[in-house]
C-alpha cells in the first residue's frame, strides 16, 4: 500500500506541474509579445520617424500638449519626460529625442476613453529636443522640449 501511495503523489505531482506550466503559457498577455514597428524604430531622421509611425510628416506646433522634462538632465541614460494633452480624440502618442541615432524612443497607442497622459523615462545620447507628437481626430500635432544632458550633472 505504500508504493500506491507514493505512485499515487508523484503522478499527482507531475500532472499538477504539467497543467500549470501549460495553463502560465496561456495566460501569457498577447499584447506584450505583439509585434513592434522595426522600421519606424530605424529610422535615423525624425521626418523617417514620423512618415513610418503616422503615415505622414505633417505636422502642426500646438500649445495644447504639454511636454514636461527637466532643462538639464544628469543622466542621459534615465531622463523623465512626461507629456498629457487637452485635446479630445487622442489616438497616439509619440515620444522622439533628436540627438540620438534612432529618435524614436517610444509610441503610445491610446483607446478611447483614455486620458492622454504618458510619463517615461528615456535615453538621450546629447543635448536635443525631446518632440512629442499627438495624433488626435487624424492630425498631427506637435510639442518641442530641449534637454541639455551634461556629464556628472556640471551643468556645462
């Protein structure tokens, strides 16, 4: 009787272990493991960036986004930038630093009745702008930071 038992818990065991390694890979978020735009994130140009992420690079400058950075960052490698709007019907959000060899730090895609609000942190090579774009009833618009990163926070 004790070898039934024994059988009994390690087949009871490895059909436990079985079933939750199979049940982890479907709970796995879809989302996370959708594919990401590679053209627009090699795109060496901000016009490039635009023109694979939007579809086009009309844009207007507008005072209704608001791009929120610090004036001289210390770190370049972890610079906060948090940018939210007062437009309705955004879509997307689009992150760009233009000093880096690829601009595009990151997108947003937006639903409905989301507050178009983002806050991240990105990597700036040098001192650049730091371009939020905002598709909103299917135009663009634009807000323009400069960031000056300085080595060991000098300022200089």
């Amino acid at each position: 009787m004790n070898l039934l038992r024994r059988k009994f818990v390690k087949t009871a065991a490895f059909v436990g272990a079985t079933v939750s390694l199979g049940s982890s890979a479907l709970l796995v978020p879809q989302r996370a493991l959708a594919a990401y735009d590679k053209a627009a994130f090699e795109a060496t140009d901000v016009n490039g960036v635009l023109n694979e992420v939007f579809g086009s690079t009309q844009h207007s400058a507008s005072d209704a986004i608001n791009v929120k950075a610090p004036d001289i960052a210390e770190n370049g490698a972890v610079v906060p930038v948090t940018v939210s709007s007062d437009m309705s019907n955004v879509d997307m959000i689009a992150i760009m630093a233009t000093g880096n060899n690829v601009p595009l730090t990151s997108t947003y895609m937006l639903s409905a009745n989301a507050e178009p609000f983002v806050s991240t942190r990105i990597k700036m090579a040098k001192t650049a702008d730091v371009i939020a774009v905002v598709k909103a009833d299917g135009k663009l618009f634009s807000a323009t930071k400069e960031v000056k990163v300085t080595i060991g926070g000098c300022g200089g």
